[in-house]
C-alpha cells in the first residue's frame, strides 16, 4: 500500500493533469465553435453545387468536359484528410480503418495532415504528395490541393480521385466517409440536418426546355459553361470536406479533453479519500501508542 507521502506526490500530479486537459478543452472549445460556424455555413453552397453537377452531368455527354468523363484504366487517387495532433479521440483511427476497407490495394495517396501521413507510411501505402493546411482553413490552400488532382485525373494516370474524410454531424457525433470526387457524383453532407439528401436525387428545373441538354440553356456554349463550374465544384467540394473534418477534429477533441478533466477529478476524489483514511488510521494507531505507554506507567 502506497504511503502518505506516495498518494500526496500522485494527487499533485493528477491535478496538474487536470489543469493541462482543462486548458486544452477550452482551447478547442474556442476552435472548434468557429470551425463549426465555417462548416455550416459553407454546406447549404456545397449541396447545391453538387446537386446542380450531378444534374448537369446526366443531360450532358462526358464528351462536354473532360472531369465527367468516366476512366476505364487508371489507378485510384485517394486524398486522406487527417489531424495534425492527437489527442482526438478515435477520430484518425476510425477514418484509417474506413480506407483500408474501403480503398484499393494498390491506391496511390495525397495526405493533408501530420497523422495520415505517418500512419500510412507505416502501413506501406504508396504516398504521392503530402499537403499542410493552416488553421483556420483558407480556400486559397485548400485549391492547390484541388488543382494537383484535376490535373493527376486529366492526365490519365487516376481514374478516380477520392477524398476520405470525417464528417461533421454534432458536437459528439462525426463519421467518417469516403466520397468521389472525381468523375462527379452525388455527396451527402450533414445526413441528419435539413438539407439531408441535397444532391441524391437531381429533381426538375424550372427552365425553358432545350432540345439538346435536357432543360437546360447553356449560353455561349455547353463546354464554356463547364469548364468555368466544373473546377469550381472540385474546389469547393474539396474545401468544404478540409472544413467538415476541422469541425470534427475540434469537436472530437473537446469532447476528449472534457472526459479526461472529469476523469481526473474522480481520480483526485478517490486519492484524497484514501489519503484521509490512511491519515486518520495513523492519527488513530498513534492515539492506540500512547494510550497504551500510559497505561503501562500506571
């Protein structure tokens, strides 16, 4: 049994652990109301924009534009958005798990985040380029990233480019997805939130009907039309999933420290209980010492 001494040093300890961890929630919980803010208000922009792509795309041709055309050959590009720092949760390990069931053997990968590239480097995963993202998110960083992958997949050498990253849902609640980024297809964001759905089933357009485009007028021209929205819809998808596992990344690590502070109190409670006992048994076996030396001198 640890003594007075023992349990005193592992009660100071606990307590600057408490102060750590309570600091860090607090730090995140500033961060993370604003990641969340940025998140949500980009999503109802990012569901539409999908939705109107993926509309666009079933009265085209691939022929149109090159980032809807469909690659029979060609490896897969999978860009992994991952923390920079622990102390998250699962967080990183519930998205790593997610690819390995999810993406292909030999997938080639892009990595935004310090724990995706180190975990697939010791997974031996093939790494093409590794990208750092500054806090808050600006859309100016999040494009070069966009722009390396129309230009792998134009190439030819991808036939599919996807992106595997945690979504944003609640405070307490993140899931981890893997979408297609490229050749378009539809992308849900929010499942639980009121535009749940947005973009899975393309519904009629209010236009004057066109005989070639299925409803719509593409003014000068159908490829001039594309090729300024489609890069676009690349671009903005790719930032607003870096802003959905930033949120999540935020919030999961509230969440984290927040239980480690409670954890930490209970454990300063149970050792000072057990410090007054161990206290009050040597106050009482001393009482017992000296009772017993005056009762001898009688």
């Amino acid at each position: 049994m640890a003594n007075l001494r023992d349990i005193r040093r592992r009660i100071k300890s606990v307590k600057n652990t408490a102060q750590i961890t309570k600091a860090m929630q607090l730090v995140a919980a500033s961060k993370m109301k604003k990641a969340q803010d940025q998140a949500m208000a980009g999503r109802s922009y990012a569901d539409l924009l999908n939705k109107v792509l993926v509309n666009l795309k079933e009265h085209t041709t691939q022929e149109d534009h090159p980032l809807l055309q469909e690659h029979e050959e060609g490896k897969e590009l999978v860009i992994v958005v991952t923390t920079d720092k622990g102390l998250c949760g699962a967080l990183n390990t519930n998205l790593l798990r997610l690819i390995t069931e999810e993406a292909s053997p030999d997938a080639t990968y892009v990595t935004i985040g310090t724990k995706g590239r180190q975990a697939l480097a010791r997974m031996k995963r093939e790494l093409l380029a590794d990208f750092t993202i500054a806090d808050p998110v600006e859309f100016l960083e999040s494009k070069r990233i966009s722009e390396f992958a129309m230009e792998k997949f134009l190439s030819g050498e991808f036939s599919t480019v996807k992106i595997a990253f945690t979504n944003f849902i609640n405070t307490i609640s993140q899931e981890a997805m893997v979408e297609t980024l490229l050749p378009i297809r539809p992308i849900d964001l929010g499942r639980d939130k009121d535009f749940v759905g947005v973009g899975r089933d393309p519904g009629p357009v209010d236009v004057n009907p066109g005989p070639e485009y299925g409803g719509y007028i593409f003014e000068p021209s159908p490829a001039g039309v594309l090729d300024s929205i489609v890069p676009q819809y690349v671009n903005y998808q790719l930032y607003q999933m870096i802003l959905e596992s930033r949120a999540s990344e935020h919030s999961a690590r509230m969440v984290a420290m927040k239980a480690a502070t409670d954890n930490a109190n209970e454990m300063i409670k149970d050792l000072t209980l057990d410090y007054n006992k161990q206290r009050q048994a040597a106050i009482t076996a001393e009482l017992l010492e000296i009772t017993t030396a005056m009762r001898a001198l009688e």
